[in-house]
C-alpha cells in the first residue's frame, strides 16, 4: 500500500522526476532486494504504468481502486531575486572588455540599405561611446569591440513585441541561420577573434516593434551553458510605442538590460508605486527615460551597482527591482 502512496504522490504532481525520487526512497527504506517476488512485480508494474501512461488515466485507475486523490501537493517553482539577474550570461559587468556582435535582419519587401545600415552603426558606437563615458564617471572602464555580420538575414517573421511567444529566442535563432548553433563555440570564436571574455548580441530588424532585451537570470544560465548564454537585444527601426525612428539612448538602454539594469519607469497599472518612488530618486536615468538628448542622461547609483560599476550596495535597492514575469 505504501508504494501506491508514493505513486499517487507523483502523479498529482505530474512530475516525473519528483516520482524517482520518491521511489529511491522508497527501495532504499524496504530494500529492495529483500522484497518478496510478488512485491517486486507489483512494484516494476505501477512503476511502469505511471511512467507510460496519461496523467489522467493514472489518476482513475488509481481511484478505481479506492484511492483518494483529493490532496494538493505545492510543487516549488525558481525564484528570481534581485540578486539572481546581476553578474550572470554573456554580459556579466560593464567593465573590461566586450564583444559587440550586430546584424541586421529585413524582410523581402523590406530590405536595409546600405545607407541605413551606416547610420545605425554610428548610433550604435555613439551609444557605446556614451557608455564608455558613463563608465569613466563611476572610475571604470569598459572597452567595446564591434563584430559586424555583414551579411543581411531575410525573414517574413520577425516577431515585433517581447510578448509574443517566439520572441525570447528569436535572436539566437538567428545566430543559427547564421551558422553558431552552439552557444560554447560561439563564445569561443568570438574570444579568439576579439579577446574579449564577454559578449553580447544586437539584431536590428528593418520593422516596426517594441524593443526589448533578452537578458539572462541565474535560474536561466544553471540550465543553460552560464557566461557562454548569448544576452540579445531586438533594436526595431521604428519604435511602435512612440512612432520614432530608433534614437541613441534606446540602443544604450537595452544594452544596459543585458549587464543587469532595470527598468524604472512602470510596467503594468500595479507597478506604479515602484515607478514613481524611482523617478523621484532618479530623474535623470537613462532607465527612465531613454528618448530625447542622450547627454541630458546618466547611469544613477543604483543602475551603476547592478552592471558592476561599483560595489556600494544599498539594502532598499530590492525595492525598486521591476515585477519578475
């Protein structure tokens, strides 16, 4: 009777893993060897039902039998903290050295000209140039090396918002296309021809959209491949949310994201406590507000200590820290 318990456990919890677990410890209490045979069959059995069978066929074979299912079990899921956004993926600091990987991506009736492609390329250096004066504020310096991928990708479906579901991994589907389909590789190559130990990616599509960047948390980076994480931003060419061509202080705003910075303006009705408390303390952040005159911007304190500019940290820092989605 106790091997059903462990069972019906898993099965409510519909996880597989937490279901080994409990029958690990299941054999190691009653040893499994000195079972008798009918029990090992009955146990090799359920075992297998459960392994192959639907969740909810599972469930009423076992009621069939005069089990009650009517418990809830608290599967416990990740927490992001404040802590786990900051020195984590391919952008860890915005210090040292760092690969600039961009490229530009348009659609067949919508294609990048050469013309256009210089001009974002110069507000990308005048966005790092701002960055790198920032930086010597805080008394570090960060040093950006640009890697162009020349060649213009072409597709008819680019995602335009950070909220439709193929956006978190459109940029590094189109690092593939490009042929890196291995996260380790890429940063290898990109370290052999840069010497840079950090990297991040920007892909500029030739559309209307919302920008966003695709940072990565310490959840994230334990499951993936850690510092070798390609950290991305989508720089639209028109901005849908203001109707502008892209601007300077939007491309060092996202690019911000990926060394850890927050947004401090509000994300949803619900965050307008946090918005308004950061706009009083920072008026002037470039997290705040990135359109209009870059030079009217600047990095405050607290956006300083999360990109690693600087070590003093204060505790109500967690309080500005955005919704986690």
């Amino acid at each position: 009777m106790r091997t059903v318990r462990l069972c019906f456990f898993a099965i409510k919890s519909a996880d597989f893993l937490q279901f080994s677990f409990l029958l690990y410890i299941f054999v190691a209490d009653f040893n499994f060897q000195a079972m008798h045979s009918i029990h090992k069959y009955w146990l090799i059995l359920l075992t297998f039902i459960v392994m192959v069978s639907p969740v909810t066929a599972q469930t009423s074979w076992l009621e069939s039998l005069g089990i009650n299912l009517d418990f809830d079990i608290d599967v416990p899921k990740p927490v992001v903290t404040y802590r786990d956004l900051i020195d984590v993926g391919s952008a860890r600091h915005m210090t040292g050295s760092v690969c600039v990987v961009y490229l530009f991506v348009g659609t067949e009736t919508n294609r990048w000209t050469p013309a256009e492609i210089e001009a974002t390329a110069q507000k990308l250096y005048a966005a790092e140039d701002w960055l790198k004066a920032q930086a010597w504020k805080w008394g570090k310096k960060v040093d950006f090396k640009n890697y162009s991928i020349k060649k213009q990708l072409i597709d008819d479906n680019i995602p335009s918002s950070p909220f439709q579901p193929e956006a978190v991994g459109y940029p590094k589907s189109v690092l593939r296309r490009f042929g890196y389909n291995n996260d380790k590789e890429l940063h290898e190559i990109l370290t052999r021809k840069t010497g840079c130990s950090q990297f991040l990616v920007l892909v500029f599509p030739h559309i209307s959209g919302r920008c966003y960047a695709s940072a990565i948390n310490k959840n994230m980076a334990r499951r993936g491949s850690g510092k070798s994480m390609p950290e991305c931003c989508m720089l639209y060419k028109i901005s849908d949310d203001t109707g502008r061509e892209l601007q300077v202080g939007r491309i060092a705003h996202e690019m911000l994201h990926l060394f850890g910075a927050w947004d401090f303006y509000a994300l949803g009705p619900n965050d307008k406590e946090r918005a308004d408390k950061a706009a009083k303390l920072y008026p002037s952040s470039i997290m705040l507000r990135s359109y209009g005159n870059i030079e009217d911007r600047s990095i405050d304190e607290l956006t300083a200590w999360l990109v690693g500019l600087t070590r003093k940290e204060n505790e109500w820092y967690k309080d500005l820290m955005p919704p986690v989605p």
